[in-house]
C-alpha cells in the first residue's frame, strides 16, 4: 500500500496497461510519471526515481479479517474481481513475501513455502531484526521490527494464532503484533511494509536479494 500524496501533490493513480519485468506499472494521471507497484518508484516520466511512501497492508480473507475487526466497512469491488481465498498460494514455490525497507536498504524475502512449514521466520536485513509471521488461515503474512524497550525479541511459534519471545515468555498475536501475555502485555511491535510477490519477479526486481527458502 502506496501514499498518493508526493511532494505536496496528491496524485490519482490507474494502470497503465503496460508491464516490466512481468510486473504491473501503473500511471498517475497528474504528471503522467509511470510507476513500478512492486518498487513504488517512478520509472518515467517527471517524478522519475522518486519514491512513494509505504504503509503496512494484510493480504487476507473477509472472513479472517470481519472476524478481528467486526465493525469494519468494505470498499464494493467489481463484480469481474475474482475470489481471493487461501487457495492463491496452492504452489507456495511460486512465491515469495518481499519486506519493503525503503529506497536503496536491503529487501529480504521469505519463501511462500519456508512461511507455510515454520509459521515463524526470524530475518536479518543488515543490521536490523526482524519477524515475519505467517497464519494458515486467510493465509495472511506480516513482518514486524522485533526492537522492545531497548532489546530485540526472538520469536518462535506457539500455536493458536500466537508466537512467543524467548527473552520474557510473553505471547504475542502474530498478526497484530500485540503481546496478549506476560511482562509485555499491552505492547505493540512496529509493522514493516511487505508484500506477496511472484518468485520471478521479485528475483528480477531484487537480483542480489537472498530468498529464505
């Protein structure tokens, strides 16, 4: 999920009906610049090498989100959409979920499949720490910085939608990033922006990235 707001402009994106690298570009209808959705950078165009801003998004079910936000509203889609369920990722092999650090930082990214067998995948980005959880249901991927009040967590999985650090024994929700339990109840571990990507691309997108298999 992108910003629309650049150097004080706001700007109305669409698709461009072109690709790179097999990879969607979209178009700002207000310069004209034409962007790459998987680096959130203009490729052409006046805004050129500029980058958008990035917030952290869920990729998952209705039916896994109305349950933890039940009073949600839901922007009407299309009726030409096609279902999203769990079934996208039937050959996990085919993906990868890419960590968005920003302009010019390291990108790691974790295999689809790596996620789905360990639920729990401690990730180092050059100097910085990080967790990506995953959850079966909704089949929903999340990254998180694992800094709290000066020291860095080590999480492992603990089941029911949950993950433990090894340095207070505090349960967290691996989606939320909340810890539900222990010294740490209450506390909240910051969100990373990521996203669930094609292997191909993403290779050729991040060709000196190394992918957790």
């Amino acid at each position: 999920m992108y910003a629309r707001k650049v150097q004080g402009k706001e700007l109305t994106f669409q698709v461009s009906g072109k690709l790179w690298q097999r990879s969607l570009v979209m178009r700002d209808l207000e310069t004209e610049t034409l962007w790459s959705h998987l680096l959130g950078r203009g490729m052409q165009g006046e805004l050129e090498d500029v980058e958008l801003e990035t917030f952290p998004a869920a990729m998952t079910t209705w039916g896994e989100w109305k349950e933890r936000h039940p009073k949600t509203t839901l922007l009407a889609m299309p009726r030409t959409v096609r279902e999203y369920d769990e079934g996208q990722w039937e050959d996990p092999d085919r993906f990868v979920f890419g960590i968005l650090l920003g302009f010019g930082k390291p990108a790691p990214a974790v295999g689809l499949k790596r996620l789905q067998q360990k639920e729990i995948v401690m990730v180092l980005a050059g100097e910085i720490n990080l967790v990506v959880t995953f959850l079966e249901e909704g089949g929903s991927v999340q990254a998180f910085y694992t800094m709290m009040d000066n020291q860095s967590l080590t999480f492992h999985s603990e089941g029911d939608r949950k993950m433990k650090d090894e340095e207070t024994g505090s349960e967290w929700d691996r989606i939320s990033g909340e810890a539900v339990s222990g010294s740490m109840k209450g506390k909240k571990l910051k969100p990373v922006s990521g996203t669930i990507s094609f292997r191909k691309a993403w290779e050729a997108f991040y060709p000196d990235d190394k992918i957790l298999k």
